[in-house]
C-alpha cells in the first residue's frame, strides 16, 4: 500500500433534535454564534439559540453574507472578542461555517488572518468550535478549509488541520425548508466535491475514494427526489450524509479544475458557488476526461450500473453526460449568458482562474490560461 494520510475530521451528532446535546458538549463561558440574516429571519435557529444560551450567554452575529468578506470575518471575530467567547458554533449553509471556523480560530491563535492564507500555515490553538449546516452541499462542517472573498474578488483560503471542528450536527429537519434552487445549487456542489476528491491528482487515497465514491452513490441517487419532494425527510438525510462524506473526501484529497474556475464567478459575480460549480462542471469534465478516464469510468457504475461492460471511454463520457443530464433536471440555468455574463469576459476570467493554484494543481491534467478562457466560452 502506497503511504498517505487521512484526517477523520470532527465528531459527529446525527440525527433531529440534536440542539440539546449540542449545548452539553460546549464548555462553560459566553459562546459566539454565527449565522446569516435570512436564517434569523426564518427562525430557522431559534432551538439552537435557545438552548446553547439556555447555560451560558449567548452572542449571535448574523451579518454573514454569501462569499463572506475579509470584512465580515473580521467583524465577526470582534464581536467574539467583545463578548469574551469561550466557543464558537457555526449555523448555516458554508459561508457562516467558514466565518466561524476561522473566527474561532483567530480568537483562539491570536494570529494576524495575512499571515495564515495557504496549506498548513495554521498551526495554532482556537476556541472549542461546533458546526450545524442547514445546507446540503459545502461540506465546510467536516474540512479544515474556510474561504474568504478578499480585495478585488479573490478568493483565499486557510486549509489546516487546527480549523477542523471538535463536533459537527448533521439534523436534516433543518434542510427540509431550502427552496429548490437552494437545494439543486448545493447537491450539485457536493457533487463536485466527491468527484473531483475521486480524481484528484494529489494526496488521493483508499480511504477519500471509499468517501467520495459512497458520497457520490448518496447524492446522485437523492439530488432529484430533494428537489422534487422538499419534505422528504429519508432524501434530505441522505443528501446531508453524502455532503458530509465528500466533504470528508475532499479535505483530504483536494478539489481541482472545476472549483479553480467556479471561483470567479462567485468572486466577480456573486453567483452561489454551487451553481458556478455547476456552470463549469461539464466542460472541465470535458477536458479531464482523457487524463481521469478510468477514474471517470468507475464512478460510471455507480450512476448507470448497466454501463459496466462498456469501454473506459464510452462509460467516461457516459458519466459526463449523466452529470449534465442530472444538473439540467435540477432546473439550474447552465449556461454563463443566463447570469448576465458577457461572452468577452472570458479573458478575465481565465486570468482570475489562474490566481487559484492551490487548486489547479490538483487537477488530474493541467489548464492553462487559454485552456481556461476556452472553457469559459463553451460555457457561455
């Protein structure tokens, strides 16, 4: 067996309900609780709120926006710092779960945030951490990984071991109200993950594939049915399950191509990172496909099990298909023009792809910038 190294990532509660228990495994001491605005709106974590300041007082900062700013997570960590957190819980979809993760741990550390962007950089302590996603897609409550919209829509990343939390809430009640397109955005994220973990050209190993392909099995299997029946509580565990899973996948064997070239159009344009995820999906596929072919031919299997006594390259182009096929039926708009994106922007783009490294180096073979601006305008 080849050496490599895996992250387990945080403990689990799973399961509805799971407010109370939550509560008991935080420590003593005033707690930092960060989540959106729409989620405060909704009501959507009153039970949480509630019982975590039950015991203890209770700070909620809700200015988490999507893409959160350098801005907001510096704002979040002083109002942890204000409130002298002993904890910090991260309640949303991945942006409140990135704001918490690295507030905690710049509460904790004492470290300044620019000199920490990067891999392994992050090597100090942070405040005990608990994270309760209301979204299936991200995954960010299993990684260590926070991403964080800087000057100019770049985004940058802090990816170490000490932003893994100590505990993380899987309850797919909190799922059950997402609006449809909220839930197509997200699966199809989560989507990516497992595929581009399955396929990652550096630090793949026999326990991410195991993840990423059971991930891959949930979430391809349940994305329609979420959609389509919003109350189906047994789809809406699994789709929850399948995120988790990747996201586990992922953090071990990093995303590649596909997240590279996402990421400016949520830096520039502000989409949902699921549905720039989705925009992009079928054509770096496309462009991967003779370098991960029999990569791409396993995970065939699993969407179409019938396809199994096909060739390597007939069952890889049949899972790309698949996946634009399945994308489509969630009834996401696919194509750049539909988000008010001009087709001469795609040199921008390109040009703002290549500034995400950490990324494209774990693409299975390489993009450059012309690879990138071509890729752009066959999505437009």
């Amino acid at each position: 067996m080849r050496p490599f190294t895996f992250n387990p990532g945080p403990r689990l509660l799973a399961g509805p309900d799971q407010a109370e228990a939550l509560a008991e495994k935080l420590p003593p001491g005033p707690c930092l609780l960060v989540t959106d605005e729409e989620l405060t709106r909704l009501g959507l974590a009153d039970v949480y709120r509630n019982a975590i300041g039950s015991t203890r007082d209770l700070t909620v900062f809700d200015a988490v926006e999507a893409d959160p700013s350098k801005e907001t997570l510096l704002a979040a960590t002083e109002a942890g710092r204000t409130a002298g957190a002993a904890s910090v819980v991260g309640f949303g979809g991945g942006s409140p779960m990135d704001v918490a993760k690295l507030a905690a741990y710049l509460l904790g550390s004492g470290d300044a945030l620019d000199e920490i962007w990067g891999v392994g950089i992050a090597q100090g302590g942070r405040l005990p951490l608990a994270l309760v996603p209301t979204t299936a897609g991200t995954g960010s409550e299993a990684t260590p990984i926070s991403v964080i919209t800087c000057e100019g829509g770049v985004k940058l990343a802090v990816n170490s071991s000490p932003l893994i939390a100590d505990w993380a809430v899987l309850d797919a009640t909190l799922t059950l109200g997402l609006p449809a397109h909220v839930t197509a955005a997200t699966g199809i994220d989560a989507i990516v993950h497992a595929v581009e973990a399955y396929t990652s050209a550096r630090l793949k190993n026999p326990l991410s594939d195991a993840l990423a392909r059971e991930a891959f099995r949930l979430l391809s299997a349940n994305l329609l049915t979420a959609i389509g029946q919003p109350g189906n509580l047994e789809a809406r565990s699994a789709m929850l399950l399948g995120a988790h899973l990747a996201g586990l996948a992922f953090s071990n064997a990093p995303v590649a191509g596909v997240h590279a070239l996402a990421y400016p159009l949520g830096g520039l344009h502000h989409l949902p990172h699921g549905l720039s995820n989705a925009l992009m999906l079928r054509h770096v596929l496309g462009h991967n496909l003779e370098a991960a072919r029999d990569y791409y031919a396993e995970l065939a299997e699993i969407i179409e099990p019938d396809c199994a006594g096909e060739g390597s390259q007939a069952r890889a182009a049949l899972l790309i298909d698949r996946l634009d096929a399945l994308a489509k039926c969630s009834g996401l708009a696919l194509r750049l023009r539909d988000h008010g994106i001009d087709f001469g922007e795609a040199p921008v783009l390109a040009r703002e792809a290549m500034k995400q490294t950490r990324l494209l180096v774990n693409n299975p073979c390489e993009i450059s910038e012309a690879d990138a601006q071509r890729l752009y305008e066959a999505a437009w």
